[in-house]
C-alpha cells in the first residue's frame, strides 16, 4: 500500500513540476482566478487618410541678357522646386516637363527662340529630404534640351514618401548669334507635371 501511494505521490508531483515548466516556458496560467474587476481592456485604433501629391515652383524666371549677333549663354537658376507625396501608397512617382518656343509679346509678326536652344541641368541640383524624408530611390534626371519632355526627377516604388526640395535647378538659353534675331523680350512656359 505505500508504495502505490508513494507511486501517486510521484505521478503528483511530476504533473506539477512538468505544468510549472510549461507556464516558464510558454507563458503565465490562465487561473480562474476573479480578476476582471481589475482590468479593462481597450482596442485603440488610428486612421491614416491619404494626402496627396502635389509640387510648387516658381512663377517666374529671368535670364540674363544677351545682345543680338553675339553668341552666348542665357543662364538663369530655379532656386527651388519642393514636391511631396503624402498618399501613404509607395507608389514612386515623377516629375517631367515640358516647354514650347519662346515667343516675342510684340503684336503682329511674333519672333521666336526655339524651346531646342533651351537647357536644363538636374544632375547639378542639389536634392534635400525634408523633415527627415530619405532621399533613397530617388534619381534626378538627365540634362537636356527641352525639344523634347525632360525629366526631373523620379522616385522608385516604395521610396520618396514625404516632403522634398531640388535647390539650385540650373537652365541655359543657348543662342548662337543670328544676325536675323529681333531684339525684343521672349517668352513661355515651363510645365512641370507630377504624376
């Protein structure tokens, strides 16, 4: 008889010892102890809407003079153009632009300096991330001529969430010195689009 009860008796404590091992290991009973007087649970929830993506850049911008029948360059600097993406998508986005000829304001006859004479520079610009905003994924794009769309800049899938500004985007008027050019002040518009 003892030693039935002495094999209970181990059976006993060998049940305890292997549940306290398990509640070490994987984590506290659930005793049905009356502790729901004590705590009250809340689920806490936050809704991110989507903002929007959206640019501003100058409205105007001057070159320099250049005198009729002598060649140069026309230089002029965007000093900024900010854009940011607040969708909450990763979607990447871009910026382009494009631009027509220059034309004179003049009445009657309008003189022009073809838009393929007009350059700009990215690659030269300086990209700053604002309010912490990583500049990773994101390219500048390549210097050009505006005789066909240009790039700006363009953010990868999954980069360029938040709020950026391109400083010092420089542009060029190449002008050869025609001796057929009228004098007169030429203009048009540079657009810029994100998408």
């Amino acid at each position: 008889m003892n030693f039935r009860k002495q094999k209970a008796k181990q059976k006993i404590i060998a049940v305890l010892i292997v549940t306290f091992m398990l509640t070490m290991v994987f984590g506290t009973l659930d005793l049905p102890f009356s502790l729901a007087a004590n705590q009250s649970l809340s689920n806490l929830i936050q809704n991110f809407l989507n903002g929007e993506l959206s640019m501003e850049a100058p409205l105007t911008l001057a070159f320099n003079n250049l005198s009729v029948g002598v060649a140069g360059n026309s230089l002029a600097n965007m000093d900024y153009v900010n854009f940011r993406d607040t969708r909450g998508s990763g979607a990447g986005w871009s910026v382009s632009a494009t631009m027509n000829n220059m034309l004179t304001s003049a009445d009657g006859a309008r003189n022009y300096l073809l838009n393929g004479n007009i350059a700009w520079f990215p690659q030269t610009a300086v990209l700053t991330g604002l309010e912490d905003a990583s500049t990773d994924g994101i390219a500048k794009g390549s210097d050009g001529f505006f005789d066909v769309a240009r790039t700006l800049i363009n953010a990868s899938v999954n980069n360029g969430m938040g709020n950026y500004r391109l400083n010092s985007l420089n542009l060029n008027v190449q002008y050869y010195g025609w001796g057929d050019q009228k004098a007169g002040t030429y203009q048009n518009t540079l657009t810029m689009t994100i998408s």
